[in-house]
C-alpha cells in the first residue's frame, strides 16, 4: 500500500484498500478502508465505486 501510495498508483489503491476493508476484524476499520477505497475509486473512475458506495451506506456511512 506503501509503495502505491509513492508511485500515485490510485487505480491499485482502490484494490488494496478494498482487499484491506474485506480483511477487516472490525466494523470501524472496515468503513475507514472502504472509506478510502471509494474516495480514490471516485477520483479515477474506477467501477468499483458503485459497490464501494453500497457498503458504505450499508453501514450508514454514505
């Protein structure tokens, strides 16, 4: 996650913070990574940002 944050690799942020939110023990870390994978899915129009946004509203974190 590190170096895709060096090398503003923001289409591979929103994989590893997705893959980070799907690993979640915790509800509160769930939220916070799919957080940032939505904001960067958003930002490059990745397709994921629609179920990205799902699960955030799911949790009524939209």
């Amino acid at each position: 996650m590190l170096a895709a944050h060096a090398c503003k690799d923001h289409w591979g942020l929103v994989e590893l913070y997705t893959r980070a939110s799907d690993l979640a023990v915790e509800q509160d870390a769930e939220c916070f990574f799919l957080t940032y994978a939505y904001v960067f899915a958003l930002q490059t129009g990745h397709p994921n940002q629609i179920d990205l946004k799902a699960r955030l509203k799911h949790y009524g974190r939209e």
